[in-house]
C-alpha cells in the first residue's frame, strides 16, 4: 500500500515537473508578425520556375497573422513559395527549438533555416509540420532539422541561423496556411 502511494506520488510530481518546465520555455526571438516589412515573399520565379503566391499580413480577431498562399509547381525546375526573415540581429546560440502557432489546409509545409554555412541558394535546413483547419501548436526542434545536401555540415548551430522561412515546397499543391506566432526557444 504505501509502495503504491508513494509511486503515485512520484509520478504525480514527475508530470507536474515536466508540465512546468514545457511552458516555462524561455524565447529567443519572437515574430507575432505586427511589423510585415521585416518579411519578404519568395516564390520559385527567381531561379525559372512558374509557382504563384503571395503573402498577406490581416489582423483576424484582434491578432496579427501572415497568410502564406498560391499554386506550387515543379513545373519548369520550379516548386516552391515562402516567406522569410533575416534572423542575423538576433542571438539564437541558446535556442533548441522553434515554436509556431499555424492552421491551413492539410498540406505539408516546412521551416527552412539558412545558417552562415549556407551558402549557395539551394543549402538550408528543413523540419516539416501539417497545419489543419484550426490554430494548432508546432515545436520543430532544431537538431533534427535536415540538411538540404552535401557539403553542410549534419547539425545546425543555432548561434549561426541567418534567416528562417515558411516554405510550401517540393510537389505540385494548393498552398494555404495562416501564421500567427513564430518563436525560437530553449
């Protein structure tokens, strides 16, 4: 009996410990996109292909948020929109993870992060999420990020990102998604 208490005791705590230090996250950085201009859409036009997109920043229920949509095709070496932001003021060397607020249409979307060993415009690192219909909460940890190719090293050092970007990227697809936070955090 109180090898039983005692052990629903200890997991009790075990779970409050965690639970706190989850939403305990210290942020890094932090984008709830009230300043669009530090943003630029990029679509796949700049190396030939023929994607269409744009980018909207609205306040939707007293909240600001980037709405990232068009028509990816791969059509013509092309296959991707995105959105992105020049990280290079900021110090990330403490964050782990980045944290997302996003909904869309069901399709796969990815953060590309670029670092300072990225140097040829097809290098990033990518990590993917799947938006619904309704705000969801995505932590992408930064150490499985995936190389784009050769010639980068496997893992990121956070204290080199230069720039992250919300990418629709890699097949033929109907793009949609609503930003409304983006964070990197420890």
């Amino acid at each position: 009996m109180k090898k039983t208490k005692f052990l629903r005791i200890s997991l009790l705590l075990l779970y409050f410990v965690t639970i706190s230090s989850n939403n305990f996250a210290e942020t890094m950085f932090k984008d709830n996109f009230q300043d669009p201009s530090q943003w630029r859409y990029i679509g796949d036009n700049v190396m030939g292909g023929i994607s269409s997109g744009n980018v909207e920043f609205k306040i939707i229920n007293g909240e600001a948020v980037a709405i990232l949509s068009g028509n990816v095709t791969t059509e013509n070496n092309g296959g991707f929109i995105q959105i992105r932001r020049n990280l290079n003021d900021f110090k990330l060397e403490d964050s782990n993870s980045i944290r997302l607020v996003a909904k869309g249409n069901s399709q796969k979307y990815y953060i590309f992060l670029r670092t300072t060993g990225t140097k040829l415009p097809w290098q990033y690192y990518k990590a993917e999420f799947t938006p619904i219909e309704s705000f969801n909460e995505f932590i992408l940890p930064i150490d499985k990020f995936e190389k784009s190719g050769m010639l980068m090293t496997s893992k990121i050092n956070p204290k080199k990102i230069t720039s992250v970007g919300i990418v629709a990227f890699g097949r033929n697809h109907s793009a949609d998604i609503t930003i409304k936070e983006l964070e990197f955090i420890n």
